[in-house]
C-alpha cells in the first residue's frame, strides 16, 4: 500500500512539474494604484494554490476548535449528572 502511495505522489510531482514547465511565460498580476508584478504563470498558480490551501486550513481549525469546545463541554455537563445522581 505504501508503495502504491509514493508511486502515486511521484506521479502527482511529475505533473506538477510538467505544468509548470509548459506554464513559463510570464504574466503581469496589477493591483490597485497602478502596481503591478510580473511572474511566471507557475508561480502564480502556486501562490493561489497554497493561499487557497491554507484558507481551508484555518477554516477547518476553526471548526475543529469549535467541535472541541463543545465536546469538553457536553462531556463536563455529563460528569455533573452522574455526580448528582451518585
């Protein structure tokens, strides 16, 4: 199995690489009061990508800190009901 999921991460890298290889022309990315870059679409590309990425982390923390709280919550409320009842 292991072996199955590093053949398909290389494969996954390879293209990867092969986009960013056919995706070199340079592109200008403008911002307000007229600043502008220019970077290869690649890199573009990655930049959107990982900020999209790690949106969905903080997005997914946040609920999962929520769910958190709520466990530790319910679980405090039933240590209280057996204490009553005991």
């Amino acid at each position: 199995m292991k072996a199955l999921i590093w053949t398909l991460r290389v494969v996954l890298f390879l293209l990867l690489l092969v986009l960013a290889a056919r995706n070199g022309t340079s592109v200008t990315l403008r911002f307000l009061f007229d600043a502008s870059w220019q970077l290869p679409l690649s890199f573009v590309i990655l930049i959107f990508f990982a900020a999209g990425a790690a949106f969905g982390v903080i997005v997914a923390g946040a609920s999962l800190v929520r769910s958190r709280r709520e466990l530790i919550r319910a679980r405090r409320d039933a240590a209280e009901r057996r204490a009553k009842q005991a």
